[in-house]
C-alpha cells in the first residue's frame, strides 16, 4: 500500500511530492484493480490542476472581490477581513480518507453490511472545500446603537451579508449548491428562499461551540467547488484561538476516526488502507519532514510556506471602518 508519507523525505517541492503520489498511486490501483484507489489518485489530480493552473484562481478571487467591494460601499462603518486559501495536503489526504473511514463504519454499525466499492466512490463527492474563502466581520464599538448589544447587530449585519452573497456571486458565474444538511436549523433571519443553500452553525452551533455560516458554490467558468463562510470576529476568534481552535478540531476528529471496535482487520480492504493511512499521518514528526518551502521545529511551531500543512493564503483583503478610530 502507497502512502503520502512515503513521499515526505525527499526535500522535494509539495507539487512534485502530488505528481509523484498521484501518478504511483494511478499504477498500483490500476496493477491490483482498486477503484478506491484510482478515485484517490484522480482526487489529488484535482489539488494538481490547481497548482500547476493559477489563472482560474485569479479570476476566482477577483470575481469575489467584487463582493468586498460591495461590502465597503454598502457598510462602510463595518470592519471586516476576506482570506481565501487552498486546502494544504496534509489536510486534504486526512480528509480524504476520513470520509472513507466514516461513511464505511456508519454504513457498517447501521446495516451490519459494507457498503461496494461503487458506493464508497460516490461518497467522496461531497469533497468540496479544496478553495475556500472566508468573510469575518466586526462592527466598532462607536457604532453601537444604544440599546442593542454589539453581537445582535452584528449578527443583524452577518445574516443580511449572507441573504445577498447567493445571488450576487450567481450573477458572476457561482451557482449556489445545497446544503445537504436539512437537519440544520437555520436562523429566521435568512430569507426563505437561501436556507437550503446554508449549513447555519449559527444557530446550530457544533458540539465544540464552533458557529459559522457554511455555504458552497459551483465557480462555473472555473469547474470547481468553492466553499465560503460568514462569522463575526468573536466567532473567528473562539476559531481559531478559542476551544474551537483546529488543532483541538483534528484532535477530536482523530479519536472520531480511529474507531474500528466493530470492524476488525482484514474485514475490509477500503476501511484498512484509508485506517493505515490516517493512522500513518497521525504519527507523522513534522520536523523531521523535508519537503521544499517547509520547515518544523515540533508539531506546533511550523512554517509553512509551501501548502503542505496549514494551507496557503490566496485572498487577503482587509477593510477597516473608517471610523473605526472616531473617539
């Protein structure tokens, strides 16, 4: 079985590192009839075409600036960030196979039968979030109005943002997808017509506390998925430095994905290499990875700058209120 840490060692380039896995990985799944394998293989195909082909990120990211421009001409006492980033390998092929592990254990405890092959790949199509942007709002304490608290207005604000953001980026070649989440409640605040397209963590806030709007478009000139999300700052910052933060997030995700109490080994090809995988990076010593651009001391003070763990930035835009120093 090939795994992406076999290729960590070589001081190679991440892109070099993709083409290597991806093609080795193509020959073994195509030498031993393995379709999860060759679906693996085309799924990291798609994170090559989006670092060999940069002109579809550019139109991308500049068709979502329209947006922030929007946002300044029309809330222009609001303080507010737009960060964009591609997903980082290490996080993708962790993702990847954890939605193989997950979908074969629930399929498995709930019907005592593994799901085909067939099924399996028709699972991985809900990977939609390689790109994903992220608009973060705050409104300045001298623009609270008196009576209201400062997260009901803002929360006024997210909410409004969101009601538009579905029709605005369709006029520029988004289609906005389903939610696929109708077990979500979504806030009264939305229209009607916008809660299905919205994964409103908001007011279904996740079991760690985490809140956030999720909502996911086709880019139609670019063919790809792109997933946006509307918080306020107190939500990003509860996030990313909060209990929320990603690194308890992973941490919870990986006791989540190591359960195999009911499936033993050898029960299930596709559930034991996606377990050996996961279970390969979760051991992984980052610092004495050699991959180019990258460099670890431990697994907490990293420098990425190659995309390999932590993602890279591709839409920083900031706006500040412009009265956001008014006495």
């Amino acid at each position: 079985m090939i795994s992406l840490n076999d290729y960590l060692y070589s001081g190679d380039t991440v892109l070099k590192i993709l083409l290597r896995y991806s093609d080795d990985l193509k020959k073994e799944a195509i030498g031993k009839g393995n379709p999860i394998d060759l679906a693996h293989s085309n799924f990291l195909a798609q994170i090559i075409e989006l670092l060999e082909h940069t002109d579809f990120l550019t139109s991308q990211s500049q068709r979502i600036k329209e947006f922030y421009l929007y946002m300044t001409k029309k809330y222009p006492f609001l303080a507010f960030t737009f960060k964009g980033r591609i997903k980082s390998l290490i996080r993708a092929e962790e993702k990847f196979n954890a939605y193989i592990l997950e979908y074969i254990y629930e399929r498995y405890r709930e019907t005592g039968i593994f799901p085909d092959d067939a099924e399996i790949k028709n699972n991985l199509n809900c990977f939609r979030d390689l790109i994903a942007y992220r608009i973060v709002i705050s409104l300045p304490l001298c623009h609270v109005s008196e009576g209201e608290s400062q997260e009901e207005q803002e929360l006024r604000y997210l909410y409004e943002i969101a009601d538009v953001l579905p029709s605005f980026l369709e006029e520029r070649g988004f289609s906005p997808e389903m939610s696929g989440h109708p077990e979500l409640t979504c806030s009264g605040a939305l229209s009607a017509n916008n809660h299905c397209y919205y994964r409103d963590y908001i007011t279904s806030p996740r079991p760690s506390g985490y809140r956030s709007l999720h909502i996911t478009f086709y880019d139609n000139p670019a063919r790809c998925y792109t997933e946006l999300q509307l918080r306020t700052k107190d939500m990003d910052d509860f996030a990313e430095i909060g209990e929320a933060n990603h690194f308890g997030y992973e941490k919870r995700q990986e006791e989540h994905r190591s359960k195999r109490d009911i499936i033993l080994p050898g029960e299930c090809r596709a559930f034991d290499e996606a377990y050996e995988r996961l279970r390969l990076l979760r051991e992984l010593d980052l610092s004495a990875v050699s991959v180019n651009m990258f460099k670890a001391i431990n697994n907490q003070l990293i420098n990425d700058g190659c995309g390999l763990f932590r993602g890279r930035q591709i839409l920083p835009f900031e706006h500040l209120s412009r009265f956001q120093f008014d006495p």
